[in-house]
C-alpha cells in the first residue's frame, strides 16, 4: 500500500475525505483548471480543525461581493476616478478594494496575502492583488468566476508606496491627526519598519475612519493577523469566524492559497517519485539567518539532537542484527534547505547501524538553491512546491523566523518543533522546542501597538494573543483556551 492510499485508508474511507473542506470551498468549479483545489485533501491527514459555519457563510457573501465587483464590471467601473481623486459615477459606492503589492520572499508573500485577505474580510473591501514578475503564477485563481489580479489596464502602474508618502496613512496622521474624511485612496504601510503613526493601522478610531476609504493599498511582508484580534471592534468577528482562534492562517490558507497546475505538477511527481511508499512522514525545514553564530557543523548537531532527544526519528539498533526483517517500515524524511550537506547528516545516522524496530529511513531533500532568490520564478516555484511537500508530514521540525516553515505548518494544520535560533556560536540548547500554536508569528509588531494593547492590558482585548516563543517580541495568536505566557 502506498503512502498516499494509507493516508485515505486511515481517514477510514474516501468518502470522509471531503473534497471541500466541510464547505471552505465552493463547488462547481471546473477541476482541471486548477487540479490542486480538490486533490491536496488527498495528501494531507484530515484536519481535525472544521471550519465554523459562520466562516463558510462569510466566505460564500465574499465570492458574491468579488464577483459584483471584479475588474471590468459596472461596479469597478464607477470606483475607478476616485483613485485619482475625482467623483464615483454612482451616487452609491457600492465597492471598496484592498490592493495588495508583493513584497519579499514567498513566505513572507504568502503570509502577508493571507493576513491582508482576512482584513479585507473584517471590513467588506474586495481584495485585488498586483501580479508582481512572477508572483501570480504559483496559484489558481481563488475566486469562483472572477479574477483577483489587477488588470493590467489599471490606471494607476505605480503600487509601490513607502512610509513616507503623502498619501500613506502614517504621514497623514502624522500631519493631521486622525482625518475624518480621509482621501478616496490611502496607503497603509504594514511593514517592520512601523513609525508610531504606521502602527495606528491596528486601533480603533482610526479602522473606523478608514472604513470610507474606497482604495486602500497594502504593503507588508508580516502575518500581522495578530494585529487585529488586539482592535476591539475587530475582535468579535474574529471570534465568530474562528472559533477555534490558532486556525486562522490553516483555514484561509488552505481556502485561499492553490497550487497552479504548473505547480502542483511538481509537488505530485516528487511525491509520488520519492514520499508515496512511508507510513510515516518527517519535515525539517532549515533556514539560516546568521552565518556567524549558525556554523554548519553546530547546526547539523542541533538538528541531529533535536531529532534525537525529541524521538522523530527511530534509535539506532547497535546490536546490529544480521537477519533481515521480511517487512519493513518505511519512514521518509523530507529536508527542505537552501543548503547542502544537512541532508548526508541525517541519511549518516543510520549508515553504521540500523535503526530500531525494523524501520527504514528514507531521506530526500528536493532542492538546495544555496542562496535566496527574490522574485525569480524558477526558484519561487521550487520554495512553493516545498512549503506544499512540508505540509503532507504528520511531525514537522522548522526553524526559529521561518515564514517558510510558518506556511507549511498552516497548511498541513500541525504545531512543528522550532529549532531555535543561536544567539552565539556555540551549540544552542535546547536544541528545539514545541511551538505553543500553529499560527504564523507577526514578526516584529510597532512597540507602540504592544505599550497599548498588550502590557499590563491582555486580559481587555484579546486573551489569547501572546508574545511568540520563535521570535523575541513577535505576537501570536494561541488557542483560545490557551494560557497566555
């Protein structure tokens, strides 16, 4: 029995593997247009995580509002001159828009979309995202017969704003204070570099004065989700749409987020070619940040020790028997990394000796690119079809700051094991910890929205928003039921 037909003989039958998600997705579809939609369920174990009912409601009323008001409808067309200024051709706006530009590495893309589509559900705007070089072609369109890509005949070619332009919403709080009404187009910079005005995006007042702005732009390259369960309008819908609250990434990730055919093509012949024969499956994900303190050897002893201490991997049988079992089990090992070598660190282990029970361990890494490439196809699309690969493990191993890992635990809905990030050259210990949700860390937040919202006041707003274990001063938003650190 292969890996992919023991996982849908574990769900017991293939009938409980729902194709759409307990009605995150729509039907009616044309499948092979995007193959990934409703095949992934096969590929990873069934969530235990059900979308709340109030979110497929929300999702449905999204679908329509997008298909009102998609580019070149009547609707886009009426909106169009208040981006430069001019009068909407309706005497009602019927629509408002989140643009949203990609900025980045494709995690950082990827977890910044997702964040900027769940805002654009809080507030009723219509998300559109600008295409970018290459960006667009590592997904289906997500949205039943429409497009979310800016046309090309956009009036306005220039999407990239910074901090200190006059239209983005930090320098017109800066000038003015909270402008009531504000322009018909505003830049929100969403982005780790927050002055004090920039961070005002995540109260109150100002949420509700840019409710009347019919197009907003987005820039960020965080999971700022986190930032909104702190707004007290907000978090009551939050509350609704996510009843269980670390499932807001694994929810709209996999509602959002598919794998073009192009892609997906990748991701199930690798698969089918190297992962498809275990009855277990283990994801490491390395991502080194600082050469300095992270020399390869440490590293690689770090993970070996991780892997050990914490029984991912079998023990080595040093009795080394000399008769061969007659079955097997197969435990495959996937090594996503920019680097080589890591890979023959692991297969090594069990080189001398075997490992115990009878278990074979089958190690693979997909790709080794050496160093990050931005906006470059060839590598986007490989670092996609590996956050895809991740997400099919039962047990995941990531690194401390990885947006990479973040969006293959969101995927797969699993809480990895962080191998920490050295502080010094010496060997980090602990090698790794348990993470305490599976949520994306909002990585460096603005100090102003943590002075106001979170020291001393947790328990008014949001109590289950905490400060992340993978990255000082990050904000993560836990189970409800969890204890706030």
């Amino acid at each position: 029995m292969s890996g992919f037909e023991a996982r849908t003989s574990a769900a017991g039958s293939d009938a409980l593997r729902d194709k759409y998600l307990d009605g995150l997705l729509a039907a009616g579809l044309y499948e092979d247009s995007c193959r990934s939609r409703y095949e992934a369920v096969n590929y990873r174990h069934l969530s235990p995580y059900k979308p709340s009912a109030y979110l497929v409601q929300k999702l449905r009323e999204y679908e329509d509002r997008h298909r009102r008001c998609a580019p070149h409808t009547n609707a886009y067309k009426k909106m169009l001159p208040l981006l430069t200024g001019g009068v909407a051709a309706g005497t009602v706006e019927e629509c408002k828009y989140l643009l949203w530009t990609p900025f980045s590495g494709v995690g950082n893309k990827i977890i910044s979309l997702t964040s900027s589509f769940l805002y654009a559900l809080l507030t009723e705007r219509v998300l559109l995202i600008d295409r970018g070089r290459d960006f667009s072609k590592l997904f289906c369109e997500p949205f039943p017969g429409t497009s979310w890509l800016i046309p090309e005949d956009f009036p306005m070619k220039n999407l990239y704003f910074n901090r200190g332009d006059p239209l983005s919403y930090g320098s017109l709080v800066r000038e003015k204070g909270i402008v009531n009404p504000l322009p018909s187009f505003v830049y929100a910079h969403v982005v780790t570099d927050f002055a004090q005005e920039d961070a005002r995006f995540f109260f109150e007042e100002d949420q509700r004065a840019l409710r009347g702005v019919p197009w907003l732009l987005v820039r960020s390259e965080v999971h700022y989700a986190a930032g909104l369960f702190l707004n007290a309008d907000f978090e009551p819908e939050l509350s609704r749409l996510f009843l269980e609250t670390e499932t807001v990434f694994h929810h709209l990730s996999r509602y959002l987020l598919h794998p073009s055919n192009k892609a997906w093509g990748m991701i199930t012949r690798y698969y089918h070619t190297y992962l498809a024969k275990g009855k277990e499956r283990l994801g490491i994900q390395i991502r080194i940040f600082d050469h300095n303190n992270s020399p390869f050897e440490n590293v690689s002893t770090q993970v070996v020790n991780c892997l050990m201490k914490e029984k991912l991997l079998p023990e080595i049988d040093r009795n080394d028997p000399q008769v061969v079992p007659s079955r097997w089990k197969i435990m495959d090992v996937v090594v996503t990394t920019l680097h080589s070598g890591y890979l023959d660190k692991i297969r090594s282990i069990y080189w001398e000796h075997p490992a115990a029970g009878g278990v074979l361990v089958s190690v693979h890494q997909p790709s080794h690119e050496e160093y990050q490439l931005l906006d470059d196809e060839s590598h986007d699309m490989k670092a996609w079809a590996e956050m895809n690969l991740l997400s099919f493990s039962d047990v995941l191993v990531t690194s401390a700051w990885s947006t990479f890992g973040y969006v293959g635990q969101g995927l797969g809905g699993l809480k990895p094991w962080i191998l920490l990030r050295p502080k010094s050259p010496g060997l980090q210990e602990p090698s790794c910890v348990r993470d305490i949700s599976m949520e994306p860390c909002f990585h460096l937040p603005p100090a102003y929205l943590c002075e106001q919202k979170m020291d001393g006041n947790r328990g008014k707003v949001a109590p289950y928003v905490t400060y992340c274990v993978d990255v000082e001063g990050g904000l993560k938003v836990l189970a409800r039921n969890s204890e706030v650190q």
